[in-house]
C-alpha cells in the first residue's frame, strides 16, 4: 500500500536514517514505511552526531590506554564497522568512475555502478585514510575527539545541500539503494542546517577557534565538487554524496590544522 510521504511521522523518517546510514540493528526494533527512506539525507548529520560521537568516544577512551596512532586507528576502524564503509565504498566508486571514465556520462555512471574496485579507488583510499590518520594523529585526543564531533555532522549537512541543487543523474530503477531522495523544503533545509550547524557552533564556541575558514573551505570543498559532478554527470548519485561527505569532512580537519599552524608562525 502506497503511503504519502508527508503522512508519515518525523520519528519514522529519522529511524529510516539510522537503518540507513548504519549498520546498527534498527530495523530489528522498528521498521518505517519504505517512502521514509526518500528523506533520509534530511536527518543525515543527526545521523552523523550518532557515527561522531562512537568515533569521537572510542578515541578519547582508547587513548587512556593507548598510543594516540594506536587509537586513531581504532576509532577509524570503529565507525567504518558502523557505517559498513557506506561512505567509503562511495568514495572508491567516485574516484573510479571520474578517473577512469573521461567525460562520458554513461561510461562514468556505468563505472559506479560497477561493483570490482579499480586502480582510482584504491589508490583514493589510501590517499583518504592516510590523511585522515595523520590530521586526527597531529591533535591531541581530546581535541580530536571534539573536532569530529563537529566534523561529520557539519559534512554531512553541507554534502546534502547536492540533492536540492541537480537531479538524480540516474532513472529511480537503477539506483544501487533502491531509493531516490525527494528534494527539501524550507523547513528541511532550516531542520538540517540546525543538526549540522548545531555542533560546529559549539564547537567553536568551547575552543575559541577561527570560525571563518572552518566554515568557510569545507564549503568550498563541497561547492567545487559539486561543480566536477554537474560538468561530468549533470546530476548526483549515492556514490557521490558519499564521496563528496568524507572529502568535505576531511578538510574540516585539514583546515583546523592549517590555520593552527598559521596561528603558531605569526
């Protein structure tokens, strides 16, 4: 039985995020109509204040007992069992297909489609994970722990501005997830600025840092790939969305880490 979207409740639209976006047994407590599932990316950083807070509390923990290397590690290891290396399969995916497909739409979207990793993707991995050990490994653990707190729920925010600005670069039937988001409202879009924005505001509060280039670059970042996406494929698909959130909240660290050390130079 079809059901209006707008029909369903709110809860059922965030639990669909959390069986989404994770691997955590949700579903085995409650199953929402299947038509949540088109909203999902409207409750994506609140998702991201549950993926933040795992990963940003089995660091600070595991540094009680461990080398900061040893529990960055772990804490990267904790949320890709969380999330199923959702965003990283996207990831390999994107750089796959935009590396090794030109600038043929089809012969890109076909590359994304395809599950086999190839030499972009590997290589792209790495290059991430690497990056991303170094820049939590260069804070200490507590202001890494506080940094990703803020980090992925403002990526994930940012990052699901795409679905508003082109379409689906697919026909719904192709779609690897089965599911295509519905375009926000005004009052998703205030929703999801809020979960986003929300930490980051804390954030900056409690640490006193420059707020104008934390904000500032990662949208950028995610502004620049947005333009890549529309020139390639004139639309978004899963894979990009994930690509486009890791590299997003990957400069939100690169950047702190920048402007610290700008900061200790003047």
């Amino acid at each position: 039985m079809e059901v209006n979207i707008d029909q369903t409740h709110w809860y059922d639209r965030v639990w669909a995020a959390l069986i989404f976006f994770t691997r955590l047994p949700f579903w085995r407590l409650h199953e929402p109509p299947k038509e949540c599932y088109q909203t999902v990316v409207e409750h994506w950083p609140l998702v991201g204040w549950l993926t933040g807070g795992v990963m940003a509390a089995t660091l600070w923990l595991s540094a009680q007992v461990f080398p900061t290397s040893v529990s960055v590690v772990i804490a990267i290891t904790v949320r890709i069992l969380l999330t199923g290396a959702l965003h990283e399969d996207g990831l390999a995916d994107f750089f796959d297909g935009f590396g090794g497909g030109g600038n043929d739409r089809q012969r890109i979207l076909a590359i994304m489609k395809d599950s086999h990793i190839g030499t972009y993707g590997v290589i792209s991995l790495i290059l991430y994970l690497l990056l991303l050990f170094y820049c939590l490994g260069w804070l200490t653990p507590r202001q890494a722990a506080l940094t990703i707190l803020a980090a992925d729920p403002y990526a994930k925010m940012l990052t699901s501005q795409m679905v508003s600005m082109m379409p689906y670069a697919r026909r719904e039937e192709e779609a690897k997830a089965k599911v295509v988001y519905r375009k926000m409202s005004v009052v998703n879009g205030i929703s999801l600025a809020v979960q986003g924005l929300l930490p980051m505001a804390l954030f900056i509060w409690y640490t006193g840092v420059a707020w104008e280039a934390l904000i500032l670059i990662p949208a950028l970042v995610m502004y620049f790939l947005y333009l890549l996406i529309w020139r390639k494929i004139h639309g978004y698909t899963g894979d990009c969305c994930g690509a486009v959130c890791l590299l997003v909240e990957l400069s939100v660290y690169l950047t702190l880490i920048a402007s610290s050390t700008l900061m200790d130079q003047l």
